[in-house]
C-alpha cells in the first residue's frame, strides 16, 4: 500500500493486491485464524511496542477466538503475517544464550507493522461501516463553522499551535461525516425511487429520512452555509500553507522528508474542505437535490395512492382478462379485448407509394396506407426526475428531427436520379451511357469493377447491388471482345466492350442463361 502525497484524490492507485490476501483467503478457518490473529496483535499495539506469545494467545481469546491453537501454530501464523509484512519479530539480543531454548526466546515478542496496522485499521473500519444504519446529523454544517473558526483561531495564538494538529484531524472527520451524510441520503432517496414503495416498511422508513433532509438542508442553507462560505474564505486568507506550518513544528515529525509529506497532505485536506462548499460543490449538489427530492416524495405517494385506489393486484388483473378472454364469442372479438387490455392497436402513418422510397416511415403500417390524423400534446418536464435533482425539461428535439428528414429526403432523391440515369432497357453495352453525370458514373463503374470480381464461373456473369443507386448491376465479358471508348461528361473511357444490365433494386434481374446468346463461347469469361 502505497501513498502519494502529490495526488491525495488518486490514492486507489496505490492500492496492492497482496495487502489484502489475508482476509480473502477461500477456507473459512484458517482466513478466520489469520483475522483473528491480526485483530489481536492490532489491540496489543495500543499497551507496549512488543507482546510475547502468552499474552497473543491471552488476547486471542479477549477478541473471542476459542479455537484450540498449539503453539507450533500459532508461530507457523505468525511466520506467514511476516513473510506477508504485517508483523514482525522482536529480537532481544541481550538475553543469554545458553542453549538452543535461549535462541528461541530472542525472537519471542512480535508486533504488527505499520502497513500491518494501516491495512487492520482499514478492515475494521470496513467491516464495521457496512452494517450501520443510515445518519443525517441535525448541525452538520454548524460543525463544519466550528470546526473553521476554531482552526483560525488557533492558528492566530502562538500559544495554541500544539492544538492544531488535532484541528486538522477534526476537519477530516468533517469530511468524513460529510462523505457519510451524502451518500446516506442519496441511498434513502435511490430507494425512493427504486423500491415498491407500496409496502408500508420501504416506503415510511425512508420518507420519514428525506423529509427529515430536507427539512435539515432547507433550514441549513439559509442559515448554516453562509456562515460556512464566510468561516472557509477567513481560512483562504489566512492561508492553508500558513495554518499547516505553524501545525508542523507539533506534530512530533522529527525527518523532515516525513514533515513535508505531511505538510502537503493537510493542505490537500484544508482543500478538499472547502471544495465541498464551491458552487460546484458537493453541498450545492445536495441542497439541488433536497429540493428535488419533493418531486420524487411526492411521486411515491402518488404510486401509492394508485395502488390502494385500484383495489387488486397483478395477479387478479390477469384472471378478470382471462375471464373476460374466454367469453368473447370468437377470435376477433378476443383480440379486440387483448388491445384495449395492453394498447396492442393497429398502428396508422402516412406512406408513400410503392415506387418511391419512404424516408418518414421504415415500415408498412399494421392498418394500411390509410391516413389517420391525431393531436399530440408532450410533457414539458419528464414524469420523474432523476435521485439527485429536479425533473429536468424535456429536450425539443424537433429541429433535429427536421435535419435528419431532410438529409434522408435529400438522399432518396439523390439516390432516384442516379436510378433514372443507369436503368437500362435490357443488355446494353457502355456506349448506352455517354454523357452519363460524373456522380453516376462513379457509382456504375465501381459497381461494374465488383461485379467483374463476383463473375460466376458457371454463367459467366456478375451481378451486385449498387446501394448508392438502389439498382442492381450485372456485367457480361463476351469472349474475344474489343475495347470501346465512352464518352462521358467529365471525359472519355477507354474500357473493354462489357455487357451490362441495370434494373431496379425492387425487381429481379434476368435469369443469368438468357442473358446474351446463351452459347458456351458467349458465357466464357476474358
């Protein structure tokens, strides 16, 4: 576990893998004996710099481990959480030697080390916060003002500088708290939004925490966060590398490579503060979301409201439609009761004919080419807003719309006139399309140069789709051909004498043996 003081906020790139093998370990017992074990020697660390194997096994069983453990054990244990560097054996080389005993005895006492208690610290804090109950704490930011002002006015008394180390750990238990806070408020808020606020447990538990919040955080912005916003810009004057200066010479550091870390440390966490409270802060975010937290109050209300208005459950509905199913005197009338059931009805839009291409509609209505008019009136906000603020304004995307169905438009009738400029009436040779556009011409020979690389053995033809078109192309080699030249708009083609078919894309192209002659000479390919 590594630390990097320059980037305080990427402190999950120096996590390790191997610092938490320990407690991952897939059997139950011995996992259970290692944790029991690290838990131990973390409490002997508070009463002396060393302990002794009796007093490991002493507190062994202080922390509630029974199991029976020889000592052969309990040192092959303690073996491994050195190998691993959580702990680690005090040699007391003055003790006599006198036997192989009086070497034993030197490496009797151990103690965790300090990554060893670090990663102990971190689990049990883990394990401890998992199963909490959710908190909203009535003068959060009152605390966070005190917590400030008695920063500066410690910082301002040369006589209190030995006070402001344990300022500074009180103002990342303020962030602490402020971490907690939030997030235990979004949580009862995501619940709001997620859960079936029908069951009277989900649904009072939760109001009763949001309703609480807000009332909290309505109260507290108008009362709290000014005077908060005033304590941290005092701070800002003052400065926070000045702060933590004058903290350093009392924070017992004694390498100065170790006081410079810390230095840099606690200004990051002054910072850190006081970015919770910038208008981009995680206090504003809250407050923005208290108050869109009436909405989503008020929405599970009204879910539940429905809920006890309608009478029945999911289940009975689908026993009345089963009933109701099985009398209708035959199918049609059956399906009619299916759609009014479940909005299954027969959609209707207006299609163009047949032979243009419809750019509005993908499909053929299930009620036919019949128009239907109707009235439509949208939401200018969306039903329900979002966990962490207000319902947000529907996005008008009309002008969008609008853009894209006039660059399909655009396309279609691009793609017709390049259609009207290929069709043939049958086999033809290039010079059918002299004077032929530079834009047509470039999609006709591509299409042509694939179709030679598609040519069937058997047929002698080659056929392929030109989708720039909506044509389909199909090219013949006749055998012993000539060159021909073609003159097209931007130029003449000097281009062997090919055969080539165009249709639409709609019709089939003609059977590959009656193009041509039909003779096996005409079907070879040059």
């Amino acid at each position: 576990m590594s630390s990097t003081p320059e980037q305080p906020r990427s402190w999950w790139r120096g996590v390790v893998a191997s610092d938490w093998t320990v407690f991952s370990l897939p059997e139950d017992i011995v996992r259970d004996r290692y944790s029991a074990l690290l838990a131990a020697l973390e409490e002997l660390s508070t009463r002396g710099p060393r302990s002794t194997v009796a007093e490991i096994v002493d507190r062994l069983r202080a922390v509630g481990f029974h199991d029976p453990l020889t000592d052969a054990d309990l040192r092959a244990l303690l073996d491994q959480l050195a190998t691993w560097g959580f702990a680690e054996p005090f040699r007391d080389f003055a003790a006599p030697v006198r036997n192989y005993r009086g070497v034993v005895a030197r490496q009797e006492a151990w103690a965790l080390t300090r990554r060893g208690r670090a990663v102990v610290s971190a689990v049990r804090t883990a394990v401890a916060s998992a199963d909490r109950a959710l908190q909203l704490p009535s003068k959060l930011l009152d605390s966070v003002e005190q917590t400030v002002r008695t920063l500066l006015a410690h910082a301002d008394d040369k006589e209190a500088h030995g006070l402001l180390g344990a300022d500074l750990g009180n103002v990342g238990t303020r962030i602490a708290e402020l971490q907690r806070v939030t997030a235990d408020f979004y949580d009862a808020l995501g619940r709001l939004v997620q859960s079936d606020v029908t069951r009277d447990e989900v649904f009072g538990s939760n109001r009763d925490r949001v309703v609480e919040a807000l009332r909290q955080f309505a109260r507290e912005y108008d009362r709290g966060l000014v005077r908060v916003c005033a304590a941290l810009d005092a701070l800002r004057r003052v400065g926070h590398q000045h702060v933590v200066q004058c903290a350093v010479e009392h924070a017992g550091l004694l390498d100065s490579s170790a006081q410079q870390q810390w230095v840099t440390e606690q200004v990051s966490l002054l910072s850190a503060l006081e970015a919770w409270f910038t208008p981009e802060g995680s206090i504003p975010a809250l407050v923005e979301s208290a108050h869109g937290a009436v909405n989503t109050l008020l929405n599970a209300i009204d879910r539940r409201y429905n809920a006890r208005l309608r009478g029945a459950d999911l289940s009975v509905d689908f026993r009345l439609l089963a009933h109701s199913l099985h009398r209708q005197a035959d199918d049609e009338q059956a399906r009619r009761v299916y759609a009014a059931a479940f909005g299954d009805w027969p959609a209707w839009h207006v299609l163009a004919g047949p032979a243009r291409e419809d750019v509005d509609h993908s499909s053929t209505a299930a009620a036919g080419t019949t128009p239907f008019v109707v009235e439509l009136t949208l939401r200018e906000h969306e039903r329900h807003g979002p966990p962490s603020g207000r319902p947000r304004k529907v996005a008008d995307a009309s002008t969008e719309r609008s853009r894209a169905l006039a660059e399909a438009r655009e396309q279609a009738q691009r793609r017709g006139r390049r259609a009207a400029a290929l069709l043939t009436p049958g086999e033809v040779g290039l010079e059918h399309f002299t004077d032929l556009d530079a834009d047509s011409a470039a999609v006709l020979f591509d299409a042509i140069q694939s179709a030679l690389d598609a040519v069937d053995p058997a047929t002698g033809v080659g056929q392929v789709d030109a989708d720039e078109a909506g044509v389909l192309v199909a090219v013949r080699v006749p055998v012993g051909a000539e060159r021909s030249l073609v003159r097209l708009a931007e130029g003449d083609l000097d281009a062997p004498r090919l055969r080539v078919t165009v249709t639409a894309a709609e019709s089939a192209l003609p059977d590959p043996d009656t193009i041509g002659t039909g003779s096996k000479a005409s079907r070879s390919v040059a």
